[in-house]
C-alpha cells in the first residue's frame, strides 16, 4: 500500500520524496561524524587510524553499557561513567566500586573530551584511548576479566559477529577491533556547548559574578587549569595529605620525584562530576577551594606553585564556582546519542 502510493505520486513529487529522505538520511549520518571543535586544541586520538562510523560508534556504545565485559556479567563501563555526571562516576562513592562491590584505588573521573587529552587515568599510565578499556577490563577491583575470555563471549554472540562484520568487515571479533569500537564511542563524548563555549563564541553573555569568578580564576588557578579545558594536564602534588597512602605517578615513573603527584584535571562540567580529587575526599566545590586556601599539606614535592596556598576569601570563592558552573554542558549530558537504549 505503501508503494502504491507512491506510485500515484507526479514525477517532481516523487523526486521531492526521493530526495527529501536522502538530506534526512545525510543530517542523521552527521551526527556520528567526529567535529572538531573550532576552539579546542586539536585531537591528540589516531582518527586516522580509527575513523568513526555510525556502525562502528553504535557497535561501541552497546559494548560500553553491556556487563558481558566483566568477569561475572554484574558491571559495565557505564556503571562507573554515566552521562548524567558528564561519564563520571554518579554512585557517589568516594572510591569507585567493581565487581563483587570491591572497593577501587580511586575515583573514576570524567571521560568527556577524551579526544583531546595527551594521557589518561590519574596517574598518565596509558597514553592513547584505545587502551584505557583494556586496563578497567583486566583490573581485579573493576570489571576482573581477562581480554581472552572476553574474545570468547563476543565470538560466541551472533548479535555481536553480526555487529562487528559490519562495522569493521571482519569474520572474527579480535581484541583490537573490540577497543576499536570502544573508542568511536569515547571519543564522540565531545562538550563544547556549555555557558562559557557560547561566550567564547560571543552568542551569550556571562553575568557580573560569573565575569568576577572568571577573573579571580585567571589569577589564581589558571597556572594549573589552563586552556580552554580547564587543564594544562601535568602531574602536580597539590598538598592533601603529609603521608599518602596512593604514590601516584611514581607508580609509572619509578621516579620518586613524582611522588603523590596526580594529573590536573578539566574542569569541564566539574559542577556534575563530585566527588573531587583522586579519592573523591571532597564533596563540593566550597570544600575544594578551602582546601586550596587553609588545607595544604606541606610535603617535598608539594607544587611549588602551592606553597603559600591561593588565599580566598568567602566571596572570592563563590564567585569561582559561578564561573565553574559556566562550564556545565547540560547539551552534552542530555544528548540522545549516547542514551543507551
């Protein structure tokens, strides 16, 4: 009946029709196409090794939610990292929780603009995104499967053979491929609509607190949180405790000079992404500027920058978490995308 219809159609209607559906069709591609946003520093990921495709971003986003990954079925990459809190951890828990409810070393942070970051985990121990779900995958606290057994389940699916033959035309599912997927995913977790993005576009104005915040930002945590993202993404030790219990980067570096240091992070969407530090101690932003202003820690390798701390008064403060909550994206974390559904 349908097609009948059509057939009653005139040639010029038809035509519209045909066409019609085909810019449609374009527009709804577009959205799995990667932009590089105008204002951003460029994409450090391979895109060229690794373009993203509606398949291939589709095919990762049903392995990012599924809990086929982990070793008893109970925990997904999207346990940890939901997009309500920017892909941060949601649960509130100061340490992230794996399978079997284990307790982590650390708080799971915030995958947004992954495709714009030089390292990742909060100690830089892996340096390309291909490799970060490889790490949650075979750690004993998250989701303590082996990349081995994994390879067997998705092999196993019909679902998932199907899926992977058409994003990467291949007859079996291999480990490259999976964090292949996974990656298209990630790195479409792009946030560049909040507040702040259309005032640097000059399509809308902050107002004068949020100016005020921006200012005493500038002059008292921009050295470390720089850029655009909020972040010049060093490893500096910022003074929270006189004896650590997490060494930090020295982890991988062996170098006892990068003892309890972390990686700044950005500050993008950083009003959603609590609780704050490595270990999640804080549980506002008020308490994390105090810190900053009353709580440093003199250590040996306490950033230098930190030595005398950043002194605020109250509405000093509060007009920085103005100005931090400019940097909220609620497009990026409503965006259907990435609904998992």
């Amino acid at each position: 009946m349908y097609i009948s219809k059509l057939k009653q159609l005139p040639i010029w209607g038809l035509l519209l029709f045909v066409f019609g559906c085909q810019e449609t069709d374009v527009k709804v591609d577009e959205i799995y196409v990667f932009r590089q946003p105008e204002h951003f520093p460029k994409a450090t990921y391979t895109l060229d090794n690794n373009p993203v495709t509606k398949k291939g971003f589709l095919l990762g986003k049903k392995l990012f939610n599924d809990p086929m990954l982990s070793r008893d079925g109970s925990v997904a990459c999207s346990n940890c990292h939901q997009q309500g809190t920017a892909f941060a951890d949601s649960q509130q828990h100061p340490l992230s929780r794996g399978v079997d409810d284990r307790k982590g070393i650390r708080n799971a942070p915030s995958l947004a603009n992954m495709a714009f970051i030089p390292e990742f985990f909060w100690d830089g121990g892996v340096t390309h995104l291909d490799f970060v779900p490889l790490n949650a995958i075979e750690s004993a606290f998250e989701m303590d499967e082996s990349i081995e057994n994994v390879m067997v389940k998705l092999n196993r699916s019909e679902t998932y053979q199907t899926l992977f033959k058409n994003a990467f035309d291949i007859d079996e599912i291999t480990t490259p491929y999976l964090l292949h997927a996974l990656s298209q995913f990630m790195v479409m977790m792009i946030s560049d609509n909040s507040k702040y993005d259309d005032y640097l576009r000059s399509e809308e104005a902050l107002s004068s607190d949020e100016l005020a915040g921006m200012e005493l930002f500038t002059a008292k945590c921009e050295s470390c949180h720089a850029g655009v993202l909020q972040s010049d993404f060093s490893y500096r030790n910022n003074g929270l405790d006189i004896y650590p219990l997490d060494s930090g980067r020295t982890r991988i570096t062996e170098n006892a000079n990068d003892w309890a240091k972390f990686r700044v992070p950005s500050l993008r969407n950083v009003e959603l992404t609590a609780p704050y530090m490595h270990d999640g101690r804080f549980k506002t932003l008020d308490e994390v500027l105090e810190h900053y202003n009353s709580g440093i820690q003199t250590v040996k390798t306490l950033d230098p920058s930190l030595e005398n701390g950043i002194v605020l008064t109250t509405d000093e403060r509060a007009k920085i978490i103005f100005f931090l909550k400019t940097l909220t994206d609620r497009e990026f974390t409503s965006d259907p995308k990435f609904f998992n559904n």
